[in-house]
C-alpha cells in the first residue's frame, strides 16, 4: 500500500502518552511524549518542576501534530493538567490569570501557550494510572526521566525523533502499547541504569504504616504525612481522596479555605516537604480522630490540630488549623 498522507484521513485518532518527571522537584526536569518508537520527542530544563514538564508535554505534541489534521488523545497520568484544562482554566482566565485566593497562577506561560494551542483542535485528555504497567505511559515516563537524568548529569538528552515517524510513513494509530518488538527486560535495565535511587514518586501509603496491621492511629497518622508530601500535594486527585468534601481550613493567618481552594492552591504551589512530630492522637468517638502535631521546615515550627472522620471511602481530613510557635 503506497504511503498516505496523515492529513488524508483526519477521522482516525492518534494516541499518544504524554508525561513529565522532576528529580527534586523542583530540579533538573523532563518531558516527554510517545506514539511508538519511531514517533516520540523530549526535552527539559536544568532545573524545573514535574508539574512544567507534564504541561510542557502535552504543548509539545500540540504544536508537534497542529498540521496533521487528526482528532487526538493524550494519555496523561497528572490530574493536574487534566483538571487545569477542562476545570480550572476557564475561571483562571475570567479572573485575569489568577487563583481563587487571588495569587497569580504558577506555570502561567504554558498554561497561556497550552489554552492557545487547545483552540480549534479535537482533543480529549483521558487520565491513566501512572507507573502502573501502561506500557505507552511507562515509555514516555522513561524518557521524561531520562532528559531530567542527563541535565542532572550534565550530558546531552536524546530529544527524540519528533512526528518525523508518522510524515514520512502511513498515520499509524497504535492501540495502548509500544511495538511489540520493544524487549521489555531490556528497556526496564536501560531504565534502572538512566534513573537514580531518588525518585519522584509519592511513598507507597503501606510503607508509612508502622506494622501490616494498622491502627486507626497509625492511618491517620500515615494520611496525614502523605499530605505534607509536595508528590503528593501536586496531585489533585489524591488531595481529593484524603481531603473529607466539606474540609475547612484556618490558617495561621486566620483565613478560611476550602477544599477546592486548596485542591487547586496545591497543585500549583505543592511546596516543599514538611516536618511531622506527633504529641497527641485521640479518638473522639468510634468515627473521629483528632491529632495534634508539631509540623516544622525553613520557615520554623507550628503546632496544628486536624480532625479526621472516618466514612465509607476511610479516614479523611474534616478540618484543621495551625498556629505557628512562640
């Protein structure tokens, strides 16, 4: 069959994954998208955010793909681009690229170039589980790391060879996996050898626990460190999960916040990890526990309280408040 032309059929659907990595996050960073091996791209900064690069990832292959001529589907495992695009920016831009609280949105250049690039186009984002044996999530994963593992380094990153694969050859529409002759074992050594020991990936919640049996305790206890994880913070979905729906606030300036305020505050601000001493947890009655703790980092000590309700979905944060220490 003579080649065609990937503007000939523009009812067909091109997949492809797209993510971004951070080694320290903020550090040096990548990103990455794939269509399959001949057909993929990379880049990255010497020093930069995981949440950059997942946005600078989709940008790319928006600008990579604007003269084929065919509907797209970006496999993205970062809620926080998919929420950005299809939640939050249309209130962003009503306010003048600004949050709820009124503070500028982070990473407000890429979001302004992605919402720029998203006009006229048929695109659907559709979330999928990262590092969770996607093999199309997994392959742009590896080469996101593998950009922030050179700058980190101080070699060249291997950038890929763009949409150079689907001009010169038929528009290939893969289904959810890489060619079937990529060797797995081999690609995953690659990728132990590229990647170091530190990761950006949040901790296992069942490595926080104390024993394989957890007490209530010990799960709030274990919740509550996961939120002061800015892995874990920087993930919307997450915060949502631990976060009970009519979760408050009052900070120790006195301002009240909620949930979606923090949801979203989070995402783009995700901070860096806090300190955790427990002094007191107690059990209120059989579905609420309060816990009392010191949080510490750069900027000193604070003590803080948070109730937790325990609800069909498990324990999550009803309320909580900080005062910092004398």
């Amino acid at each position: 069959m003579p080649a065609q032309s990937p503007t000939a059929d523009a009812a067909r659907t091109l997949v492809a994954a797209a993510d971004g990595s951070a080694l320290g996050n903020p550090g040096p960073a990548g990103w990455a998208w794939y269509v399959d091996d001949d057909t993929w791209a990379a880049g990255g900064w010497p020093h930069g955010t995981n949440n950059m690069g997942e946005l600078m990832a989709v940008l790319d292959l928006l600008r990579a793909t604007a003269d084929l001529g065919v509907p797209l589907r970006v496999l993205c495992d970062s809620t926080y681009v998919i929420k950005a695009v299809t939640e939050w920016m249309p209130g962003w831009k009503r306010r003048g690229w600004k949050k709820a609280d009124g503070k500028p949105v982070l990473n407000q250049d890429l979001l302004r170039e992605l919402d720029a690039a998203l006009q006229g186009r048929d695109v659907v984002l559709e979330w999928v589980k990262g590092h969770a044996g996607h093999a199309m999530n997994e392959a742009a994963d590896a080469r996101a790391r593998a950009v922030a593992t050179a700058f980190q380094r101080g070699t060249e990153p291997d950038t890929g060879p763009g949409i150079a694969g689907l001009v010169q050859h038929e528009l290939r529409v893969p289904a959810t996996a890489p060619s079937a002759d990529v060797d797995e074992a081999e690609e995953a050594d690659a990728e132990a050898e590229l990647v170091p020991p530190a990761t950006d990936e949040p901790t296992p919640v069942d490595a926080l626990f104390a024993t394989p049996d957890p007490t209530d305790e010990e799960i709030v206890v274990a919740h509550e460190r996961e939120l002061l994880d800015p892995r874990v913070r920087a993930d919307p979905e997450r915060v949502e999960q631990l976060l009970h729906p009519h979760w408050r606030e009052v900070g120790a300036s006195g301002r009240l916040c909620s949930r979606a305020e923090m949801v979203e505050h989070l995402a783009s601000t995700p901070g860096r990890r806090t300190g955790l001493d427990v002094v007191e947890v107690s059990r209120v009655d059989a579905a609420t526990m309060l816990l009392l703790w010191r949080s510490s980092d750069e900027r000193g000590t604070a003590l803080r309280s948070s109730v937790w309700v325990l609800g069909p979905s498990g324990w999550r944060q009803r309320f909580t408040q900080g005062t910092p220490e004398a």
